[in-house]
C-alpha cells in the first residue's frame, strides 16, 4: 500500500485575478493531563453567579432594600429596642450581601479535571488570492477532532467535534483590511468581553488603528477599538470598548532603555470600576529572562525564564502564591515537547507535531 502526504498545493487561475494559492497545513498532539481547569463547568459557574446577581439587582431595585434599611434605623432611633436593633441589623447585613453579589466579590470556585489522556488532530485550509486593480482576498476552513488542552491556562478545553469550521474572510487594498468572522474577532479591549464579527484595520500616518463590531451585541456594548503609535523607541496602545454599565479603556506604554531592558506603565479603567495603574519592567541576558509588574491594587507578577537552543523553562509567580513552571523542548521535523505544573496540582505532558 502507498500511503501519500499532500502538504500544500497550488493552483494559479487566470480568469479575473492574478493569482490565487491554496495552502493545506496539519497539526496534532498527545499526551497525558491531571487536574486542569475544566473550562466549560467554570464557565457555567461564572454565568450562573451573574444571573444571580442579576436577580439581587432586580430585586434591589423593586423592594427597596436600601430603603428598608433606612426604614429600619428610623424605626430604631424612635423607639428603640432590642428587636428593632436586630431587625435594622439585618436590613443592614440583607442590603451588604446584595451589593458584595453585584459587585462580583462572591468567588466562583473553579472545578478540576481527574487524570486523563488528550490527543487531537486538525487540518487548515487557507485560500489566498489577488484581483486585478490589487486587492489581496484570504479564507479558511478548519477541520478539527479529539480531546484538548489549552497548555497556556492550564485548562482542559475538552472534545472538538470533528466537523468543519469556517475562519475568516478578509479583504486587503490600499484602503486597509476588512475583516468578517462570525463571532471570532476577540473584542480588542478584553478577550473576557463579546466576540465581534467584523473588523477594520488601516494606518492613518503613524497610527495604527482597528475597529471590531459585533452585529449581535445589545446597545452599548456592539463595539471595540485599539490603536497604536510608536516612536523614539517608546510605543503607545489605546483600546476602547463599550460595556455594560460605561465604556472601558486602557492606556499602555512601553519604552526600550536599551538593547536588553524594557519599561511598561498602564492605565486600565474597567467600566463601573475603580481604575488600575501598573508598572512593570523586564530585561533578558544571555538566555535568562525576568519580568515583574506591580499594580496599585496590590496585585503583582514575577516571570523568569531561560532558553538555550530549541529549549526553554518558565517559571511565574503572583501575589497569590500561585505559580506556574513549564518546559518546553523542539524535537525536529516539526515536533515539540511540552510540560507544565501549577500550584493547583495541575499536570500536563505530551508532543504536538506540524505538518
């Protein structure tokens, strides 16, 4: 039996445009995992917390919680009591749960994994082509199946279907390029917000700009923008997105020192929430990396690494006492070996190959 590997192929057509291109490209992975994130049931925990407090918000508003408060001190102060000083107190303490629920300070637990096996494979189609007056066009359609990781966050994302998906379509001409994905365009202010299904990206002078809407999104909360500017060695980041409650923002800054230094500062003012600055710096030397941050809302970040040749370690740590340490080694051929641990006695190992 003659088994045949077709990697990429080309075909040129000539009726309307200069050129089109179709490239194949594979990729798979296995390996072993325990105790990861399972994504999915934190997923529905965190949806579940804020339909709760959703309802605590409605109900705040329609039985005057805060009133009853204030009626229930009057009440007290009038005449006061040892019953009456009880049920002020719970006025009290039946309005603070209310607000503690709206303001999201309720954690959600997340949930782990058992140990368990991942392997998956994926093939991409990517189509790519030029009309005549030199407008360049790009899709693609991915076919993807078997059990995931996301090594990243220490997540088990779980099964993919195995059916076909289809990526983005994008125009690009001297007017920029416009993108159309229907819900996978990540919001440009925080991946944590709605996807969007079309985008626009062009340079105006010395400004990179990007403008992504979501055609499904409910008012004031449907659009999202960066922009970018660099000079004299330092770059700005700008990004902007309309959420519930106001608009978030973020101002970022980075500056080159020199060869092996780098300075950050930022500015992150999350809708109907206080603003955060942070600082941060990071340098690398002969292999040896390290980063940390600081932010004024006492949270901070201390990332080191090394890599020599195809190898690499990282280790990170917050001010949680989380850490995460991983290592990663390129075996050739297009083959790599990965492993990672956390302070939440998550594991994972295994090889991922590129075809």
């Amino acid at each position: 039996m003659k088994k045949l590997l077709i990697a990429t192929t080309a075909l040129v057509a000539t009726a309307g445009m200069a050129s089109a291109d179709i490239t194949i490209s594979g990729h798979a992975a296995a390996g072993i995992y325990s105790g990861l994130d399972t994504k999915a049931a934190s997923s529905a925990a965190i949806a579940a917390d804020a339909t709760a407090a959703t309802a605590l918000l409605k109900n705040k508003a329609t039985t005057g919680t805060a009133a009853k408060e204030v009626a229930a001190k009057a009440a007290y102060d009038a005449a006061p009591s040892a019953a009456l000083l009880a049920a002020w107190h719970a006025a009290v303490a039946a309005d603070a749960a209310i607000d503690a629920k709206i303001a999201g300070s309720a954690a959600v637990a997340k949930t782990y994994s058992a140990d368990g096996i991942y392997s998956n494979a994926g093939v991409d189609f990517t189509a790519t082509g030029a009309t005549d007056n030199g407008i360049s066009f790009s899709a693609s359609v991915n076919i993807d199946a078997g059990m995931e990781i996301d090594s990243g966050d220490f997540e088990l994302d779980g099964k993919d279907g195995g059916t076909a998906g289809l990526g983005s379509v994008s125009m690009s001409g001297a007017f920029g390029t416009l993108t159309f994905d229907d819900g996978g365009i990540e919001n440009l202010y925080s991946d944590g917000l709605t996807n969007a299904d079309v985008s626009y990206a062009t340079t105006v002078g010395a400004v990179s700009l990007t403008i992504a809407h979501d055609t499904a999104a409910a008012t004031g909360s449907a659009n999202s923008v960066s922009a970018g500017y660099s000079a004299s060695g330092m770059d700005f980041t700008f990004t902007a997105s309309e959420a519930t409650g106001g608009t978030s923002n973020s101002l970022a800054v980075s500056y080159a020192l020199n060869d092996t230094v780098t300075l950050t500062g930022e500015t992150d003012q999350a809708a109907t929430k206080e603003s955060v600055q942070t600082i941060g710096a990071t340098t690398t030397l002969n292999g040896v990396s390290v980063a940390v941050s600081s932010a004024n809302n006492s949270t901070w970040d201390v990332d080191l690494g090394y890599t020599a040749g195809g190898f690499a370690l990282t280790y990170g740590v917050d001010e949680t006492d989380g850490w995460t340490a991983t290592a990663t080694s390129a075996l050739g051929g297009g083959a790599t070996f990965a492993a990672g641990v956390d302070s939440n006695d998550s594991m994972y190992a295994g090889v991922s190959f590129a075809f």
